[in-house]
C-alpha cells in the first residue's frame, strides 16, 4: 500500500489520481466503508484485498482484478499441537472466484500473476476442508454428547486424519471430558453444553469452584476477539501504543483484557471510549454479546456466576485458567529469552505484543492462550503461573517427576537471567 500511495504519489500529474484502500478483516469498520465510497470523476480506485473479497463482499465497478495466486491458510498440526498461518497457493476452485469478481457490472479481466501450467498442474481442485486442518477437540466432545461413540468409523464428509482425531481424544482425557473407556464423564456433559473449545469450557466450570466466575467470563470473552480488539493507525502509532500500554496490568496478557473490559462497562459501553482507546467497538460489542451467552449457560449448567471476593488476589483466575489450559504451559529456558514446552519440550517464544515480552525479571512459568508459527513459535496470550499448580490441578497429566524436572530447571537459572537478556 505505501509502495503504491508513494509510486502514485513521484508520478505526480503524469497519472491519474490513485485512491488505496485496503480491506481485511480486522480493519475498523469505517475504514472498510471507504472501499464502497463512490471513486471520484477522472480517479482510479485501488482495493488491495485478502481473501474478504473472494465470497464476502462486492464491490461495484470493479474492472481489472490481479490475483497473485496464495493464500494466507491457518492449519493445525497434531503432533506439536500447534496452529501456523502459512502462505500458500491458493484451490483453482478460489482462482475462479476471484476471476468473477472481474466486470460484475460490465466487461472486465482478471490478470493471474502464475502460468496455465501451474493453475492446471500445481493447484489444488479445491481448498481443503477445516475440519481436517483444525483441533477437533469441539468436534469429538459434541458428537460424543449426541451419543454417536463410533468416531473412527463415523461417515465425516471429510474424514479427518486419524491423528487429529486421537489427538482431540488425548486433550478430552486430560481435561476430565473422557473415562479411560472413552465414555462422556458427569463434566464432560457440562462441558458439552458451552459452544466453546473444550479448554474454555473447563476454565468457565472450575471457576465458579474457584469463586472468579465473573471475571473469567470476561476474559474467555475477550480472547475470542483479542485478535481484532486493538488497531494501530499508521498516522497515530505513538498514541495507540501508549493507549494499549495504559491497558496493562500484573500477571499478564489475561488480567490486560480484563482490564479493557472492566473498564469499557464502567463507562456503560461507550462508542466514543473505544475510539479514543484505539479498540475496535464492533469487537468489542461481540465481546460483550459472547459474555451474555456464555452467563445464560452458565445458569443451565449450574455453575455460580459470582465475583472474585479479593481484586488484588488474582489466584483464583490464575488457577481457574491453569485447570483448563494446563496442556499449554511452558517454562524458561536457560537462556533467558525462550521457553519449553512441558510435555513436548518445544522451544517457543513470547510474541512481541504481549505484556511479558521482554518482561525483567522474565516469569519462570507461563501459560498461554495458542502457539502460532510465523517466523518462530510464539505464545499468544500469556499468563504468569506457578510450578505446583500443575500438579495441584492436573495430577492425572502431570506426575511428582515432572514437577521435580521442572523445578530443576528453575534451580538451573542464572541469578542473573534478567540482566543477561536485557543486554542482548
């Protein structure tokens, strides 16, 4: 986009005016609005899409349509357990539909930057099915709930690999969702009723054990959305940073939410605080529709929706958190400047946008919300924990060796961790 107003911009008169205007998902609402303003007499209107524009909006008067021919594609893999978002080339079936989107309302041409060898040869017929590059997780524990127990033999559409599938029975095991017969537990039918990652479904169950029910509505709330909750304005970086940083709060990227949302009702859900905070309204706003949801089910499952007694005791989310995400914690490395995964001893990494990225001294042991593989492994969402909650939450998971191995590696820290990363 910068290459293009820069461009369009050195050419001066020599061409006509040029109007860029992106459009993707988590961009504010009002500057996707732009895109359907009508052009100008004598200007020329540049869309720079993702793949929105294949089936999910139309945009008048587009004549001429440039299709690179990839695509940003998250998949799931089983054995690390991990989601990448990867680019790759994009289902002959998502060529032509971005074709069409060429001369809806008169004559137009779609410019394909590959060969008709490579559309007819290297392309796939059609995009692969979700559900066999996703955690089936949700999956296995609603069809369980219907009563349908044959999951390997079930006529899927598109079958998954059996790998995933085991994968979701593992997960399902270790939460307390399954017997060891692979037959639906008392809170495996709690667990059912939510609409929710089975991780998430646990965490809202033991909360109201842990008396923290309010609070952790509002943060499984806002980490449906923490993806498209903050925007960063090119003009404005320097004030969005600080609006975000203003956000923090001890114990990490969770008690952060929280904190948005607490203070978002605390103005009675104001339009105008959210765009002096550089928070997205309409995410926001699901948020909130999310959170109703979840308190109704709340009701039906006969889980108590009270507040924590102490605000400056945040243990009990912590550990309301830790029952139902025990799976993805990760502990310090020597280094100072990664961590390991507990079970699969995966190195991985604080991504940039998190609260306790670069954190001095750096927390021992972390929990985080998903893994996404970029350019490293990095954690999104993460939450400062203790060694012993593991075994105190999870003893079905976690065993006394593990947690002696896990303490010798705290033991094995340098003093002087903190000072060494800052240095680096």
């Amino acid at each position: 986009m910068e290459n293009l107003t820069e461009t369009s911009r050195a050419l001066g008169n020599k061409i006509a005016e040029l109007l860029v205007c992106p459009i993707y998902a988590n961009l504010p609402s009002d500057m996707q609005a732009k895109i359907f303003e009508p052009t100008p007499e004598g200007a020329r209107k540049v869309v720079l899409a993702t793949n929105i524009a294949e089936t999910s909006i139309t945009i008048d008067g587009v004549v001429f349509v440039i299709d690179p021919g990839f695509v940003k594609q998250k998949t799931y893999n089983p054995r690390t357990g991990m989601s990448s978002l990867t680019v790759v080339p994009c289902s002959r079936a998502s060529a032509n539909q971005r074709a069409g989107r060429a001369g809806r309302v008169g004559p137009g041409k779609a410019f394909r930057l590959f060969t008709k060898w490579a559309f007819s040869n290297e392309l796939e017929e059609n995009t692969v099915p979700e559900i066999q590059r996703t955690n089936l997780g949700m999956v296995v524990l609603l069809l369980k709930s219907l009563g349908i127990n044959d999951l390997i033999g079930f006529e899927f559409m598109d079958p998954p690999a059996g790998e995933t599938l085991m994968r979701a029975f593992e997960l399902l095991y270790a939460l307390g969702a399954l017997n060891d017969r692979g037959e639906l537990t008392k809170l495996g039918r709690r667990m059912a009723e939510f609409p929710l990652d089975p991780m998430l479904s646990k965490t809202i169950i033991q909360s109201g054990e842990f008396g923290c029910s309010e609070e952790v509505l509002s943060i499984i709330s806002m980490l449906s959305e923490s993806v498209s909750l903050f925007y960063r304005p090119k003009d404005k970086k320097l004030h969005a940073d600080k609006a975000r940083q203003n956000f923090v709060r001890p114990g990490g990227d969770h008690f952060t939410l929280l904190n948005v949302y607490d203070q978002w009702a605390d103005t009675n859900f104001s339009q105008q605080w959210t765009y002096e905070n550089f928070l997205q309204y309409k995410s926001l706003c699901r948020v909130r529709d999310i959170r109703d949801q979840l308190a109704k089910l709340c009701d039906r499952t006969e889980v108590p929706v009270v507040g924590n007694p102490n605000a400056t005791n945040i243990t009990p989310i912590q550990k309301s958190i830790t029952s139902g995400y025990f799976y993805n914690t990760a502990r310090l490395q020597k280094s100072g400047d990664s961590y390991r995964t507990s079970k699969t001893s995966q190195t991985v990494y604080i991504h940039p946008s998190s609260s306790l990225f670069q954190h001095q001294p750096p927390p021992k042991m972390v929990l985080y919300y998903d893994l996404m593989l970029t350019s490293k492994s990095y954690m999104l969402q993460v939450m400062e924990i203790k060694t012993p909650w593991l075994l105190e939450l999870a003893p079905h998971f976690f065993n006394q060796k593990d947690m002696e191995d896990l303490e010798n590696q705290s033991k094995k820290m340098p003093k002087a961790v903190g000072a060494s990363a800052q240095s680096k």
